[in-house]
C-alpha cells in the first residue's frame, strides 16, 4: 500500500508551518507500509497477558522471543481501524520516540488476520489522573508540558485526553502516551455528533457542515459540556467577561489570584486568547489555593493538569 501524500495534506491547512513534518511523516509512512508484513504474534513474541482493552482492541504484555525484550504489543481491530490510519499512528509514534518522556515505538509493525500491530515500549502501569491525589513532583509536570511542547514544535497536537498521561506508582516516570487521535496543527475538524466534557467551546458551538480550524492549546474544562444550559460554564463565562478576580464562582473562590489569573487563560473561551503550553511554568513557584498560600508553600503543579489539559479536542474521524 502506498501512503498517499493528500492523506497529511488533508490533515493540515497551514502547510508553511507544517511542511517538515508532513515530509517526514510521509517518508515513514511509506517505508512502515512497505515493511508491514502479516504474520503471527507467536511468530516473534510469546504473549503473556493482556494488559488493557478498548474499543480500538487491546494491549499485550509479550516477551521478544530472538532478545527476551519485554513489550507492549498495541493491537488494533481491523474492523475499528483501517490499514491507512494504523500507518499514520504508528509513524506519529516513531516521529516522536525520541522524546524520553514518550513511549517509545519500535519499528515492527506487522498485521495479524484480525489486528494490526504496534510494538511499544512496556509502559509505566498508572495514569496521572489516577494518582492525582498524592503528591507529584513539579519536575514530573515540567516534564510533562515540555513534551507537549515538543510535540507541539512539531505542528503535532495530541488532542486526547489525561488517560494517556502514564506515570508509575512511585511518581518517578512520566510519559505520554496514544496517538491515534493526533493531528497536524492546522487541521480542519467537522461538528462532532455528540458533546464529551473535554471539549473545548468552539467545536460545542460548531453547527452542522460547519469545520473549525484546530491548534494546540492547553485546558481540560471542568463542566458537563460548554453550551448555555450548563450552569458551571456559564458562570465562568459571565466570570471571564468581567475579569474580575475577586467575583469568581463559588468552585474557583478556593484558588489564590495567581491561580485564578492562570485559569482565565487557559480556559479562555476565544482559543485565541488561551496561553501557550510554556506559559505555565512562570506559575511553578506561585501558591495555588488559599490553603497553601496560608501554609507559605507552593502548589505543586500537577494541580493545573487535573483541571488542565489539551483543550482543543480531536476526535477519531476519517482523514480521507
């Protein structure tokens, strides 16, 4: 299968920014295709067990059966996945492998009769979201937002949600992880047939054959969904036209001005007014909430990526 150009192309209209990437992108494309050969997972690696599961398939724990290498085999349903895409993932994860708080793809890529297969590194066995009360390093959430922006660099957004944060139960790893829903800077998306909390004000106000420009930014929302019947997102609209700090709705009154400061621009309804990634960390030292500007200590910043993440939601749709 050749990997057609228009397919990257159609991924991206702000090509003078995204060009390098979309070179590289299609070099790897073609030579995953070419390379990809159907085979048995027995073939190579002895499965252990089965380490997650979702729509798109499931994830094994194997052993390299020639190096004993111990890995995650990604395997992707034929009936949710067609050849095409797989080859625009499993290049997205090779473009950026050398990032080292990325889980690293490997270059095997195979098809089984029902899968298509990505071999990755074993991953760390936790999410953020799933530690998120204990204590976790700012260094870890540095870590964290410089990869962002490293992808980021690249005219890649990640577009997906916290889940894909992966850290072990020490705290001591952090990686990012999934790439199914990535898409080049500069992409136009369609109105999404249903609303999901993550998702960002423009694509909620987006209307049928209407397509919105997307770009990185940072911000997962905290309501239900934000259209006018949402009481949460509501008052924060009326907080942020009024930018007012010292009138914010009763769930932000616990945060100190600097954090409240901070919010406002990256849950800012207009994308345009929404910080970069970088711009977080002038927060680092600054206390979050009153709670700890009372103790004199400083919040540590995993507290912005609870309430924070990408906020410009991709969603997995045809690319052709």
């Amino acid at each position: 299968m050749t990997v057609s150009v228009s397919l990257f192309y159609r991924m991206a209209v702000t090509i003078s920014e995204a060009n390098e990437t979309i070179k590289l992108l299609l070099e790897i494309a073609e030579e995953t295709s070419s390379t990809m050969r159907r085979m048995a997972v027995t073939d190579h690696f002895q499965a252990i067990q089965e380490l997650g599961k979702g729509s798109y398939g499931e994830v094994l724990l194997a052993k390299h059966r020639d190096s004993g290498q111990m890995v995650a085999l990604k395997m992707q349903s034929k009936e949710k996945t067609d050849r095409e895409h797989f080859v625009v993932e499993h290049s997205i994860g090779l473009l950026l492998t050398s990032h080292l708080h990325i889980i690293t793809t490997y270059g095997m890529a195979f098809e089984t009769l029902t899968s298509y297969v990505s071999v990755q590194e074993l991953a760390p066995t936790g999410t953020l979201l799933s530690i998120i009360k204990r204590k976790v390093s700012d260094q870890r959430c540095i870590h964290f937002i410089r990869t962002l922006e490293f992808m980021h660099r690249k005219s890649l957004v990640h577009c997906d949600k916290a889940d894909n944060i992966l850290m072990d139960p020490g705290c001591k790893s952090i990686k990012l992880a999934d790439f199914g829903l990535t898409r080049i800077q500069g992409i136009y998306v369609p109105q999404m047939s249903w609303i999901i909390p993550y998702m960002a004000p423009e694509l909620c106000a987006l209307r049928h054959n209407e397509h919105l420009l997307l770009n990185p930014s940072l911000g997962q929302y905290p309501w239900k969904e934000a259209l006018s019947n949402d009481w949460q997102y509501q008052d924060f609209i009326c907080w942020h036209q009024g930018q007012v700090l010292t009138r914010a709705p009763s769930q932000w009154k616990r945060f100190t001005v600097e954090g409240r400061i901070l919010f406002l621009q990256i849950l800012a309804p207009n994308p345009t007014e929404r910080c970069s990634v970088l711009e977080i960390l002038h927060y680092i030292n600054l206390p979050w909430t009153e709670e700890h500007l009372s103790e004199g200590l400083t919040s540590p910043l995993c507290g912005i990526i609870n309430a924070a993440y990408e906020s410009t939601h991709c969603w997995e749709a045809p690319l052709c």
